[in-house]
C-alpha cells in the first residue's frame, strides 16, 4: 500500500512563500464593514453552490488576495495528490500504517476499487447487503424476541462515532421514518441513560445493537453486560435460555469477529466492518443499521449517494469552486493566521440538533493534534475549539457572549430554505420555519456588522457611546443553505465536513485518522479501577490518592 507521507513528492504548506504571504496579510486591520462598503459585488463572488447546498462566505474577513494565497498554498502542498490518495486508498493514516477509506462506503456498486489487490467495493456492498437483511427482518416483524413477540424497540449501544453519527442522522432524519419501531441510543459509561431507557421499554420485545469497532471499549460493553442481564432476568422466569436470548436480542458490529463471538453474538447476526473504517467516519458501514432499520435501506441508501456526490465534487472540481476545500482553508486562515480559536456550528433546524456534537467529535478528535506526520512538533494553531447548538436555543445562551464578549469567534451557520411546504394544514409551522430563517440572516448579520448593521433599520440604535448596548461585529462567519433537508443533502452536508477536516490536515501536515490523544487516560482508568477496588494506600499523585480515599470511605 502506497504512503502519503515519507514521499519527497509531498510539500509542507508551512514551508511554501504562500505560508509567509498569508502572515503578513493576516497582520492588516480587517474589518467587515469596511470590506462591503469597498466592493457591492462582494456576496457574489464570495459564495459558490454544490447541489443541494449553497455557501455564502462572503462574511469572512478576506479579500482576493487573501483568498489566492490560500488557494495557491493548498497547491503548494500537493492538495490534489493528497484527495487522490485518499479516494484510491493510500496509507493516509500513518501512525497506524492504513488507509482511511469512508470514501469507498458509499461508492456505487459497479465501482471498482483496488486495494492490496482486492476490490473493497465488492465487500462494502456485501456489507450493506447484510445490513439490509437484518434491518428488514426487523422492520417487517419477522423477527422475533425470545417469547415470540415481534420486535418494537431498537437500542443502539455505542460511543463516539458508533453513537454519535447514527443519533444525529436518525434524529435528523426521523421524518422518513415508516415504521412504528423506536431507535434509541445508549453512549454513556454510568448506566444513566440505560437505566432510564429500561424502566420503559419491555425486554421481550427489544433488540441491542452493540456498536464496537474494536468490540472491547468499556463504556459499551458494560453497557451490553447490563442489557444482557436485564432480559436474562425476565427470560428466565419465562423459560427463556442464555442462548436464546443472546441469539434473539442481539446484533454485534465490529471489526473482531473473535471478541463478537466470545460474547455471544451469533454469527449470523455479526456485521463486519474494515480497520481502514474510523470510528468518526463509520456512519455509512453497518454502524448506521439502526439509521437503516428507521427510515429503510432506500433512505439509507440515499444518505450514502448523496455523500458520495460529494466525494466527486471534492475530488474533481476546481478548488476556488470546491467547498469543503473552501471551507478547510478558511477555517485555516482564521485558526492558524488570525488566531481565531474558537468555532461554533449554529443549526436553525431543529433537526439538525445533534450535529453539532457530531462535528464536535469530527473535527476536534481529527484535527486536534500538535505533531506533524514527520513527528515534528507543531509551531502554528491546528484546530479551534468547537462547540454548537440549535441556533434559536444558542441566541437564549451564549450569543451574548458571541456579540459582546471579548473572544473571537468564527461561526457556521445551517439553515434548510423549504420545509413545510405544500401543506396548507401547517401554515403556522411555515411561518415558524421563516422566522428561524429570519434569525439565522439577522444574527449573522449582526456578528458582522455590529451596531452599524442597524442604522438603516427601524430599530433604535444605541450609540457607541452605550457601551452596555453596543455590538463590536466583525465575528467572521459562513452560511450554509440546504435546499431541503432530505438523505441525499444531509449525506452531501455530513461528507462536506469530512472533507474540510481533510483540507485542514493537510494544510497543517497532521494525520487527521488517529486519536492517539484518547487512549492514555482509558488506560490510566483502568489502573485506577483496580486500585479503587483494593484497601490501602494508592501509588498515584496525592490529588488523586486523596480522591480515591475520599470515595472509598464513603463507599
């Protein structure tokens, strides 16, 4: 398998003349306000449009130059050869020796692609093949609990990206649904929302999924320990045996058949994902079953087409007309150049309402990383601080801070431009859905202008000299508009970002598929369980032996 890195063929942006260019002109007093009052054309050329989705990015603080520059630095660190190199199935991901090829699960099925001499698309759709089979055995009642009852309720049992992207794309999605079955998610180690979930759901007739790459991260298997326990409990005051239970109530997607079976999990009820599958990344594999079993395989399958629209935007159009390549390189200029270090993702739809964890995971575990591929450590901002919320919720929680604070904030907003549409019933809820858009450009607005954006307005506008009502602006910020919230355009808007993170890294020359920075502490728990459960004096810190004196005496 071919590498990307350790090939002479592969620039550092960091060392390019654009690098140096761009530092200087970050250095200029940009100012918003200044930059539309110069030019009216200024929104035009500053916003571009790929299917479904619309970018206007015209609110960030660059100019032409700025923008050249950053196009001619991502040509100076081969971007294109590093997009091909992802979409072949080169070693992108170094650190663990493998390619990185989400890309490839949403090929079509008469694609080819060759991969240590085996075509993977062959396996992806044998994959989904399966998916298909258990999620419509479930969907039609044909499959069965341990006392014969059809079943009613799927829990999906993961964390990180075998939870976050399958809840975020079936809650955004829900309106697809044509089954009465509930898909419900359970990520959290404590036992919180698994103890709350089973207080109302009957174990006869529900269903795990227990999401795993590895299928030995202790957060979901202790979680499947407590399921498996709660249905044996009622099973066997019903003649129910283990086997049956495990057999009837259990479905297992991992990359370790061998751990799946040690468990229990039938074999034909394994769905197998690819080490070159990143748990962020793992959505469109067998990880999104339970989107499957919600909105059906026709749906699914749309969510992958869309994403894989996508692919072929990033892979093939010119990169001033290419958004996630766009939009990678302005989060780059205002990270890296500005020293923006603070993002927000501000969805006004309630759909899209755990999207930005989704994002947060993505983009934070990717790209949040001090040491090049070279193993050189890191001189420069790699990625801000992510955080978001539904926007109509935001403005009532941190927008303050947004407009008034003394942070600098880059913002993303979301917007679906038709919803409700053609339905005379919901006249109301039409008018609801045009006074979030309204918000959405109002607040965007705003952030960029401040007080001036009021003074051709109605509004009062208090005066500079009001220092507890003035507003600064000059918040840099993109809009995103969807023409319609649909599976194709929610795959196209997920595979976007994906492929930002991808610019993002590298320009940055980081390895964005590794999460090294995660393992340590899980390793270090363990170490403090054992010591938690065992009397005497623990050989930590003193903070820590403190912390674990004053839990065992109360325990």
């Amino acid at each position: 398998m071919d590498e990307i890195k350790g090939n002479s063929a592969y620039n550092s942006a960091r060392n390019s003349t654009y690098w140096q260019q761009l530092q200087m002109l970050a250095k200029q007093p940009w100012s918003l306000a200044a930059l539309f009052a110069q030019d009216d054309s200024r929104a035009t050329r500053f916003s571009m449009q790929a299917g479904a989705l619309y970018m206007d990015y015209s609110k960030q603080c660059i100019d032409e130059q700025v923008l050249a520059s950053l196009l001619q630095l991502a040509e100076s660190c081969e971007l294109s050869t590093r997009i091909d190199a992802l979409m072949q199935g080169a070693m992108v991901n170094t650190s663990e020796e493998r390619a990185a090829l989400h890309t490839a699960l949403r090929l079509p099925e008469t694609a080819t692609l060759q991969v240590d001499g085996q075509n993977i698309v062959a396996d992806v759709h044998g994959s989904l093949s399966q998916v298909a089979r258990l999620s419509e055995r479930v969907r039609s009642g044909t499959w069965r609990g341990f006392s014969g009852q059809a079943i009613t309720d799927v829990v999906n049992i993961g964390v990180g990206g075998s939870d976050l992207g399958p809840l975020m794309a079936t809650t955004a999605l829900d309106e697809w649904a044509d089954t009465d079955i509930e898909v419900h998610f359970v990520s959290n180690m404590d036992g919180t929302q698994l103890d709350n979930l089973l207080k109302h759901l009957n174990p006869e007739t529900t269903l795990f999924i227990i999401s795993s790459k590895s299928f030995g991260t202790v957060d979901t298997l202790s979680n499947a320990k407590t399921a498996l326990s709660w249905l044996l409990a009622t099973a066997k005051l019903r003649a129910g045996t283990e086997d049956s239970v495990l057999r009837r109530h259990f479905i297992g997607i991992s990359a370790n058949s061998e751990k799946m079976s040690a468990w229990g999990i039938h074999r034909e009820h394994q769905l197998q994902l690819w080490e070159w599958v990143g748990g962020r990344f793992s959505l469109w594999s067998a990880i999104g079953l339970a989107i499957a079993i919600r909105i059906g395989m026709v749906g699914f399958k749309e969510l992958l087409a869309g994403a894989h629209s996508m692919d072929e935007h990033f892979a093939q159009t010119d990169f001033a007309e290419n958004l996630p390549v766009l939009l990678g390189l302005l989060a780059v200029w205002n990270s890296t150049f500005l020293q923006v270090n603070a993002h927000t993702v501000l969805p006004y739809d309630g759909r899209l309402s755990y999207l930005p964890s989704y994002l947060t995971q993505l983009e934070m575990e990717s790209n949040g990383k001090s040491v090049t591929q070279h193993g050189d450590h890191i001189d420069y901002d790699t990625c801000p601080i992510l955080w978001g919320e539904i926007g109509s919720n935001a403005q009532h929680a941190f927008y303050q801070l947004l407009h008034q604070g003394t942070q600098q904030v880059s913002c993303d907003f979301i917007a679906c431009v038709r919803r409700y549409s053609g339905q005379s019933q919901n006249a109301p809820l039409q008018q609801q859905h045009e006074l979030s858009l309204a918000n959405c450009l109002a607040q965007s607005r705003v952030l960029a202008f401040g007080n001036a954006a009021l003074q051709e307005s109605e509004v009062q506008v208090a005066s500079a000299a009001d220092k507890y009502k003035y507003y600064r602006g000059n918040q840099p910020s993109t809009t995103l508009l969807i023409d319609e919230l649909t599976p194709h355009s929610l795959g196209a808007l997920i595979a976007l970002y994906e492929h930002k993170v991808y610019v993002m890294a590298s320009i940055w020359d980081i390895n964005p598929f590794d999460q090294w920075g995660v393992e340590m502490g899980k390793q270090m728990a363990e170490s403090v369980h054992q010591a938690m459960q065992q009397a005497g004096e623990s050989q930590f810190d003193s903070s820590t032996n403190q912390l674990l004196k004053h839990i065992q005496q109360l325990s």
